[in-house]
C-alpha cells in the first residue's frame, strides 16, 4: 500500500448523505438538491442531444470525465442519479437504480436477468409479493423457482436442485435473509458455493438478496460474495412510512442491464420519490441505530415476561446455537424487527394488538414509529399452512416493528397490552 493511500481518511456513508453526488454550483447554489420535476431536459444543440442518446443507447462508451447528458426522466433524471450515487456507499456497490417500489426493483431486476427455462431456487419464506411473483408470474414466462428453508444443508439443497431435471438451467438464487417473520438466517457463503458450483464459463449464477431488514446499515452482501442486494426502500431506508419505494445495486455489468430494463418497463422511481429518499438517507445510520438500540432493550424484556411463550430476535441467539456463527459473520447488528409468540393462539394475540395504543396496529416496517401486526392473518396470509408449521408461523405470533420512541413508553404500551389476556 502506498504511504499516500494508507493516511488518506475514507470517510463513511453517513458523513457523505449530505452533500456526496451533488454541486450545488449547478442549483443556483442551493445547499439541497432541489426536486427536478420535469419529465425533460432541453438539449445546447442537436449535436449534444444526438450524443447523450448514442450513450444512452450503447452506441458508444462515455469518453474520460464525460458524463451521462439528461434526456427525459424515465431515462434519467438528476434526484435518481444523486440518491444511486448514495445508495451505493453503504453498500460499497459500482452503480444502483432506484424504482417506485420494492416491487418494481425485484421484478425488473429478475426478469432482466431470467429467461424462459430458467430455474430460480429461494429461500423460504420470502416476502408476500416476491412470492408470487415467483411462482404465478414467472411461471407463465416458463421460469421455474423452487424454494429451501433457512435449517437446509448445503447437500440437501443440492439435491433439491438436481432433483428438478433443471440444474444446468439453474440461473439465479435469491435470497431474503433474516427471513420474515422469524428472523431466521440464512448462510450467504453457502449460498455463493451453490453459485458457483453451477457456474460454468459461459453463465455465471447470480445470487441476489434481499436486503430490506438489516440493510444497508447492517448487512453487506456484497462483501460476501453477493452479485446484487435489493431493498424496500419503503422500509427503512425511506423509514417514515409516507414512500413505497425500491433499490438494485452491484457491479456495473450488471446494473447496466437493470438499468436499461428498467427505462423500457418503466419501473423508476419519481424525482419527488427520490427527493423523499435523499432526505431520509441522511439521517438513515441514527434512525437504524436507535431502532436497534430499543429493539434489544425491548426484546429482553418480552423474554422475561410470563405471557410471552417464545421471542424472535436475532440478539437473542447464543453461542452454540445453529445460527450463531452466520448470525456474526453477516450481520453488524440484530436490527430492529422483533416477533414473539403469546401464550394461547389468534385470540390472544388479537388481544394484545388491538389493546396497542402508541404501537400502530400496520403491516410493514422500518419507520419512526413502532408498527406491529399479526403475520399468520395478515402479511403472510397467502403462504400455505404445511410452511408456516414448518417455520412455527402461529397464530399466537405478534410482528414488531420497533421505532425511534423512548424504549421505555414502548415496553409500557406492551406491558399494557399483554395484561389485557
Ligand atoms: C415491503 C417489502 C417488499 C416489497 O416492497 P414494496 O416497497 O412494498 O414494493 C419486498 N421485500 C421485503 C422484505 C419487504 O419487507
């Protein structure tokens, strides 16, 4: 390493949300980037316009410190490309694009990079949409998935894939890892060896994770080998429940092609969208580490209490316990979603959500304020009875979502709840 490389300071994610990506000589000086709404941008000369769209369209490469000319919003637009730019920091990725929804970037993302014939293997559970994304829709494009549970050997899911008859079709694994609403990991590296193990010279499996609960603050898929990392950004990164919103980021390579896929769908998030986010980002470390710091004050005392049978929590893992060695090698933190089991079944449970008075009884998750529900009934309603026994999804389980409230007022509206039953 050269002596000028090793005392220059990288400065971190959260000194940069401010200002990194942006000039404000370009904004009339504007100290935040404004919002461009404007769905087109008017070129110097015919000449420019027919060079940004050469670019634009692959015909040519950018030449050194030329950038990307702005065309029409669908295509680019400057609160998109400032807001990638910054999402790309936590997760140390080359390129990102953000989208409407979490949806649309899972969507968009797959069906780039699948063809018919395709076989996608995932880990189960994996979120409601993503689900049956991949099991209705992909399957009309005669894209085959299959599914594995976070407690699955590296040879038993081998042995899945070979069982299909489509293993050298195999084409991407994706992953949601900790798993909803159980908080259950699942092995990155192991998943990266599967990648490989059916990777050949001219096809390379992707493995893809969404990253939506621990990241991008506490999770990093990308150092462990990980092709692309997808967000919700409705959750967390937005974090004050008023976006739905949705990011890709990875390699160059392949974010050109989701990117270019992207334009032609049409999935990419509004300028006020990505105006909303760059707001959020900036306070995005503090928000995620207060969560986290009230979810394991929280967490610890459900675990203590006579009515709560059993809590999911990642902090709760102990040395020795089967996930514990994933759970330090990936994860920075345990982050800030919480499930616990109620004594008793739906009616207890139903109890102790509708007695909630400051915790809001609302699926989704990652804002300022704490949110719970009833996963059996409401968010994975659509998952089969045999996989929620197989994952002890019950119907005494209660979701968390912890917010940025005192710790204390959040276990004293618990508390009040949970003498309701
Ligand atoms: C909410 C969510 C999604 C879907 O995101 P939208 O922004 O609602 O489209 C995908 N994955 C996970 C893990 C989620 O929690």
């Amino acid at each position: 390493m050269s002596k000028k490389k090793s005392t220059s300071v990288k400065m971190r994610p959260e000194s940069l949300m401010m200002s990194h990506g942006y000039k404000p000589e370009l904004s009339e000086g504007a100290v935040k980037c404004p919002i461009f709404q404007t769905s087109t941008f008017v070129f110097k000369t015919a000449e420019e316009g027919k060079s940004f769209f050469e670019v634009a369209y692959g015909k040519r490469n950018l030449k050194p410190k030329e950038e990307v000319g702005l065309i029409y919003s669908r295509i680019n637009n400057p609160d998109l490309e400032i807001l990638e730019d910054r999402l790309c920091l936590w997760d140390e990725a080359e390129d990102g694009a953000v989208f409407e929804s979490g949806m649309a970037a899972i969507s968009t993302t797959v069906l780039e990079l699948l063809k018919p014939g395709d076989l996608l293997v995932h880990s189960e559970p994996i979120y409601g949409g993503s689900d049956h994304f991949f099991k209705h829709i992909l399957l009309k494009f005669g894209i085959y998935s299959i599914g594995f549970m976070p407690n699955q050997s590296k040879a038993e899911i081998i042995e899945m894939i070979e069982a299909t008859g489509k293993a050298k079709n195999l084409a991407m694994i994706f992953i949601e890892s900790p798993a909803n609403p159980t908080n259950d990991l699942i092995d990155m590296k192991m998943c990266v060896e599967i990648a490989k193990k059916y990777s050949t010279k001219d096809k390379k499996v992707i493995t893809a994770i969404d990253n939506t609960f621990l990241g991008p603050v506490f999770s990093h898929p990308l150092k462990h080998g990980f092709d692309l990392v997808l967000y919700s950004a409705t959750k967390y990164i937005g974090g004050h429940s008023d976006v739905i919103a949705g990011a890709c980021v990875g390699s160059k390579e392949l974010m050109k092609r989701v990117k270019s896929f992207r334009s032609i769908m049409g999935t990419m998030a509004s300028p006020n969208t990505g105006w909303l986010l760059m707001r959020s980002l900036e306070t995005l470390k503090m928000r995620m580490t207060v969560q986290a710091e009230n979810a394991k004050k929280v967490a610890a005392w459900l675990d203590k209490h006579p009515k709560v049978e059993k809590v999911y929590y990642l902090g709760l893992l102990k040395k020795g316990d089967k996930q514990y060695n994933t759970y330090k090698t990936q994860c920075l933190s345990p982050g800030a979603m919480i499930s616990f089991d109620v004594k008793g079944g739906e009616k207890q449970a139903f109890k102790v959500l509708n007695a909630m008075k400051l915790i809001k009884l609302a699926v989704s998750l990652g804002s300022t304020e704490s949110l719970a529900e009833h996963p059996y009934s409401m968010t994975h309603t659509p998952v089969n009875d045999d996989l929620k026994k197989k994952m002890n999804l019950t119907e005494k389980m209660i979701r968390l979502s912890v917010g940025v409230e005192h710790y204390e007022d959040i276990i004293a509206d618990i508390e009040q709840a949970l003498a309701k039953i």
